[in-house]
C-alpha cells in the first residue's frame, strides 16, 4: 500500500469499489464460497463438484460485472 492500509488507500478503495461484485448475488456466492473454503483450510475436507459450481458462478458474476459500464 502506498498510502497506508487497506482501510485509507485512496487506490485501493477506488479500486475496489470499481470491480467488486456487490448485491444478492453476490452476497449468496459469497455464504456458499466461505463455509467451503473454511472446510477445505481446517478440515482437508473439500468437494471438487461443489468448487467447480461455485468457480463457474463466480466467473459468471465477475463476467457481468466487466460487462457492466462503469456508473
């Protein structure tokens, strides 16, 4: 960071709020994706159908996002 942290980068935030997902979409991704990821770090327990859904669902939310002009 070049002007301090995450919290007061002023390119950080910008970018930032610029690219990320936000919305209900978003936010059920997220709840679906955490809990997995979680699993996977502290149990070694992972389900590879489940990822790749998740993978594909969020490529297609970023997908529509770049797709999306710029407010």
């Amino acid at each position: 960071m070049e002007s301090g942290d995450t919290n007061n980068d002023s390119t950080y935030i910008a970018l930032k709020d610029s690219w990320i997902p936000s919305g209900p979409s978003a936010i059920a991704l997220v709840a679906q994706i955490l809990p997995l990821l979680e699993a996977a770090e502290f149990t070694a327990h992972h389900s590879d159908g489940t990822a790749n859904s998740l993978i594909r669902q969020a490529q297609s939310l970023l997908s529509s996002v770049e797709a999306t002009p710029a407010a």
